[in-house]
C-alpha cells in the first residue's frame, strides 16, 4: 500500500519533518529493494499564490492497479503550518496555477475524457470538488491565467482528429518530420486562445504556421508573453524569440527580442516570467545555432515595451535555469548548474554579482516566488526531491530553508549510500570531476565489483541529487562511479563543447579515467567492472566497450551506434546537420562518430540493449543494430523492447523492469553481487 505523505487538514510542526528527513541515512535498517520502486513519491510544480502565503504543488506517485503514474494536488503553507491534499483517485493531475488569486486553483487532468487528453480544471482552496473548464478535442498544452480571474490563455495545438475512426494516410512536407511522443509532425500547429470563464466562450488568439508556446499574463493584465519561432521555416531553426500580444481578439503579436540567439526556448522548459511591474521580462537566452544545446543558457532581461536585451548575469560560465522575480522586483531567482549541483541564486534587476543563496551539495530542481517569499524543490543524495521555503534574507551559501513536505517517510527504514566528490587525471591530462557511491555496508580496503554509469544528454550531469538506480545498485552490492567528462554541462562553455562534433573521443577517455581511480584507490575490483547509461548514455556505452575490453558487462539503453542510420530516421536532422554537416558532403564525419557498429568486431563485453518500440528520439532500430552486430559476431547479447513506450519509460512496472534488468551485472561480475535484484521484484 502506498504511504499518503500528509492527509487532509492535517497540522504538522515543520521541526518535526526536518528533524525526520536528516535522520534517514542514519536510521535505516534494510537495503533498498526493486519493490520500494512503487513507494517512491516526487514532488513538483511549486507555485505561490499571489498573497506568497500558500503554494499549490504536486505530490506523484505509482497506481499500481492501473500500471500508470498519478499525480495529486496539494497545497501548503509557506510557514509550515498545514498542508492539505486537494485531488483525490487515480487520475493524474499536474501543472498546477493559483487561478487569479489566492481562493481558487487550477490543473490539467485528463481525468473522464476518453481520448486521454489534458483539459483544464478549476478548485476552489476551500474544498469541494474541481469544475472542468475546457473541452478540447485534442487537449490543452498549456495555460496562464489574467490576474483578476476572469480569463485564461490557453496553448491549444490545432485539431487533428477525423471525423471518422477510419485510419489515412499520413501526409508530410516538413523539414522536421517527426517528434518523440508527438511522432509524426504534419502543419497543426500549437496556438493561443483565451477562454472566459463565465461565459465559457473560447476565441482564438494566434495563429500561422508556426508554435506559440509558454505564455505567460502579465501582472497588469494588459499583455499576454509567448515564446515563438517565426521564421520562414522554423524548422530549420532554433531560434526562438519572446512576442507579446495584446488579450484582444485581433490583435496583432510584437516581437521582443531580435537576434539570431535562442530566446526562452521551450526544451528547456525555462518560462520567460514577468517583474511584479509589467515593465520588464526575464528569461533564459541561448546560443546561435550553430552551437545547438552546447551553449550556456544566460540570464537576461527585455524591457516589455521593447529596446536592447540586458545580460545580467555578466560573463559567469554557467548556465542558469528557471528564472524568478521577487516579489518586491529588486532581485531575479534561479538557479544556477554548477560542477554536480543546482544551487539557488539571485541576481539583481540591474545586475551584478551572482549572489549564492543556497550553495553546497544539492539540486534545486524549482524555483518559485510572490510577495515577500520563496520556495524551492530540491534533493540530496539520499533524499528525494522535497518542497522548502526559503528565507529571503539567506546570505551567500547559507542554508535557511523550512521543509515543508515529507513525501517518501518509507524511506527512514532504507540504508541509503552517500556518494563522495572525486578528481581524476584523464589520458590528456585533464582533470575531470565525479562522483563516487560505495556499496551499502561494504567493508573498506575490500575491493568490490564496480559500474561506470554514464549520464545522458550529452550536455547534462551527474549531480548531488537523489538517484534511484546508483541507490539500487548500491544496496545490492555494486561501488559506483559517475563522471561528468568533457561534454557535460556544470562546468563552462568550453568544456561542454569540447566533443562538439567528436563524440566518443574524449569523453570516452575522462570516463576511464574515473575507472582507473577507483581501480588505484583499491575501491574497483578490476576484474569486475561494467558500465552502462540511456539516452546519450546509451551511446557512449557503445563507444567504451568499443575502445576497450576490460568490462564483463554493459547496459545500454537507448542509444546508437551507427549514428548514419540516425540521418532522417529519427528527431535530430536540424541537430545533426549544424554539427556534422550533411552525410554526403561530410562522410568522414559521420563515419568517424559511427565506430561503434562499424568496428562492432572490436567489442568483447556481453551487453543487454534495451528501448522503447515508439522512441522517435533515438529510435528502436539503433539498438537493434548494435544487438544484430554483437549476436552475429557471437557476443553475448539480449534486447529488450518495451512496447509503446517513447524515449522515457513511463510504465511502472516496465520502469520496475529496467532496475530488474540490473541482474544482468551480477550474473556476469559475480553472483553474490547484484543477485538480490531479481528476487526483490
């Protein structure tokens, strides 16, 4: 049965859940079991109300009857004084808003539409039960509402249902054809509309070929911020630009910023927010094209009636995430990618100096700010994300923040394993920086069977945050390491660009090296190693166990090999074209970032593939590839397919699946290790 993180109208005495949460490293009493899996909650989308007094968020957990995740509403006091849950069942509701004022809120639930799609419903703060709002045939995407209540702009994405249930035939002229999830992209394109909500009426705001996405009401009411690419062929391009647009119908959209950078662009999930005044408008700006999801995400702001972009987080090399006003207006929130932590910053309006309001070993995962206050969502090692308050007045790395919500209380009966920070010297001679997990009560100078885990993107990182599948991995006897090698985000742009176009060369070597430090620290046994990541994990899997033969397993899921095949058969042509150029011009290119399948002969490591069967991001047919290679060569090899599931897995039990699947290392480092994984399903 899963546990209810706090039940309605309860009163819980903030001391109390910090006191509970630091002890859960110290108080556990058994290993960490695959089961545990449907017991873990995630807490998300903090947003204070208009008065800062109370946040609505989401708490979202397993239903395991259905085999799906659900999410609930809840709302809580910024004094830590009371949490109350608000949605109940088994249907997910998220993206929570305060609708207009602190007495009312808002979600997006599919909850009884039977084609599964989003639509908008409305609660009051006093209870009772939600109102549905909208009944859009193909769902809403997005939302924001005018300050006063009475209207709420809508991302609505054109119909593309039939009138009929017969199939047809799929019709496509786009340069960018497909899309994970979204699957094959004809010309419906993402608009706004504005529904009043009390006459239910529903007018379209926008339209062309092209997406507007993100939008955001200003404090004012009199102008609705979008983020949009406008081009002749947005396809080609990345270059997203902030409009704004009068809440009238007929009016017509002004352009903000004009440049050839990614303005506010919506992958990064980073909204352009309004200051408390209207006047101004903060956001994230990217790169050119040319340097794709290499680029540094800076800090700027755009004066809403239009004039030069300001950068005002100077020239600090680092990206930012999620930026937030105060409510006063003096000070812009975020938070800050550096070196294995999301930190919280603030920057002032005219900018500055980055000032560091909560530093150290963490990850801010969500910033959220009104009136006089703050909250965050953030994890450590060993605690999952959790909703805090902050107190304004923290000074630089200091660590005033209230928790607020005690999610996963199951896990005070769990031994977590801590990670420590470590420094290697790659082949070059660069010092790369990871991270080190010991098994759970493993005895020290003994050396264990050791994973290298390799983390997507590739512009990502390894963090001080909560990860389930090292924790997994190390209840059931496996040290583990995790480098941020050249190419991840965290620690410039230099360093993240530096594979640009050269993938599986140096980051392959700062990974080792991670290797050959646990090795000469006596923490690796050499003879038991394996590695294994998804995504852009998946990929460098391919290119280690290519270039080098000491591991005795590998996982790799979701990744390609063959990165020619990838040219029209999956989402990244506009990707691939800026980096490598095209193939028929620039074969080397490609040829040389394809070793893996083409040297396939040169691989030894028995390897389990794995992917989902509807993944349009990298494809089933990458790892079908390297699988068909290794079984003719007579490798030890096994796929597994998970049928329609996209790039991330989001079934449960098929999720639970996955850590199962870690059995795979312990059948080939040694059966006392990893051999509990299996039996714990």
């Amino acid at each position: 049965m899963v546990s209810e993180p706090l039940m309605r109208g309860a009163v819980v005495a903030s001391a109390c859940i910090i006191a509970s949460s630091t002890a859960v490293a110290q108080q556990g009493s058994r290993p960490l079991a695959i089961g545990d899996m449907q017991r873990l909650h995630q807490v998300s989308d903090p947003r204070l109300s208009p008065s800062g007094d109370w946040i609505t968020y989401t708490i979202s957990g397993t239903d395991s009857a259905h085999d799906r995740a659900n999410g609930d509403i809840w709302l809580a006091r910024w004094d830590g004084t009371r949490a109350i849950r608000m949605t109940y069942g088994t249907e997910d509701e998220h993206s929570p808003q305060f609708a207009g004022s602190d007495h009312a809120i808002s979600f997006l639930s599919a909850r009884g539409d039977p084609h599964d799609s989003d639509q908008l419903w409305l609660l009051s703060t006093e209870g009772g039960e939600a109102h549905k709002l909208t009944a859009v045939k193909d769902g809403v995407d997005d939302y924001s509402w005018s300050p006063d209540g009475k209207r709420v702009v809508l991302a609505i994405r054109d119909s593309t249902a039939d009138a009929d249930s017969a199939p047809h035939p799929i019709v496509l002229d786009r340069y960018q054809f497909k899309q994970d999830i979204e699957g094959y992209l004809d010309n419906h394109r993402v608009h706004l509309w504005l529904l009043d909500v009390a006459t239910q009426s529903l007018t379209q705001l926008t339209s062309g070929d092209h997406d507007e996405m993100m939008p955001e009401w200003s404090p004012d009411g009199s102008l609705i911020l979008f983020s949009s690419k406008q081009q002749p062929d947005p396809d080609r391009s990345d270059n997203w630009d902030l409009y704004v647009i009068a809440p009238t119908a007929g009016a017509a959209a002004r352009q903000l910023t004009h440049n050839d950078l990614d303005d506010s662009d919506p992958q990064w999930e980073s909204r352009a927010v309004w200051s408390p005044d209207s006047k101004e408008i903060a956001f994230l700006q990217g790169g050119p094209d040319s340097l794709l999801y290499f680029a540094l995400q800076r800090l700027a702001v755009v004066p809403a009636a239009g004039g030069p972009v300001r950068i005002v987080s100077a020239s600090l090399d680092r990206s930012f995430v999620h930026p937030a006003w105060s409510g006063d207006g003096k000070w812009i929130y975020a938070q800050l990618e550096d070196d294995g932590s999301m930190i919280l910053v603030r920057v002032a309006r005219e900018g500055g100096a980055v000032q560091r309001v909560l530093d150290g070993r963490r990850v801010v995962s969500a910033v959220t700010a009104a009136a006089a206050h703050v909250a965050i969502v953030q994890s450590t090692v060993t605690l999952p994300d959790e909703l805090f308050a902050v107190y304004e007045a923290a000074g630089a790395g200091g660590d005033s923040t209230r928790q607020l919500t005690d999610a996963n209380p199951w896990l005070r009966e769990v031994q977590l394993a801590d990670q420590e920070p470590i420094a290697a010297k790659s082949r070059d001679g660069t010092i790369v920086h990871g991270f080190l997990m010991r098994p759970v009560g493993h005895a020290s100078g003994k050396p264990a069977p050791t994973i290298l885990r390799l983390h997507g993107g590739p512009v990502s990182e390894w963090e001080n945050g909560f990860e389930l599948s090292w924790q997994m991995l190390a209840a059931h006897g496996f040290a583990v390491i995790g480098m941020n090698p050249r190419g991840s985000s965290g620690r410039g742009l230099a360093w993240a660009k530096a594979i640009y176009a050269h993938w599986g060369e140096k980051d392959v070597q700062d990974v080792l090296a991670g290797v050959d430090y646990a090795v000469a620290h006596g923490i690796a046994d050499p003879k038991r190693l394996g590695v294994g990541g998804w995504s852009y994990g998946g990929e460098l899997t391919d290119y280690v166990i290519a270039s080098d033969t000491r591991f005795k397993a590998a996982i790799a899921g979701a990744g390609i090999g063959n990165v020619l095949a990838g040219f029209g058969t999956d989402q990244y042509v506009r990707e691939y074209t800026d980096e490598l150029g095209v193939p028929w011009k620039h074969l080397d290119a490609w040829l040389r970032v394809s070793y893996p399948f083409l040297h396939a002969d040169r691989i030894v490591t028995p390897t389990l593939f794995m992917a989902g069967d509807q993944d349009y991001n990298v494809p089933l047919q990458n790892s079908e590839q390297m699988y068909q290679a290794l079984r003719s060569l007579g490798v030890e090899t096994q796929l597994v397919i998970y049928p329609g599931q996209f790039h991330g897995l989001t079934r449960p039990s098929f999720l639970a699946d996955r850590l199962t699947r870690l059995a795979w290392y312990g059948a080939h480092l040694g059966a006392e290790a990893g051999s509990n994984a299996a039996a714990t399903h």
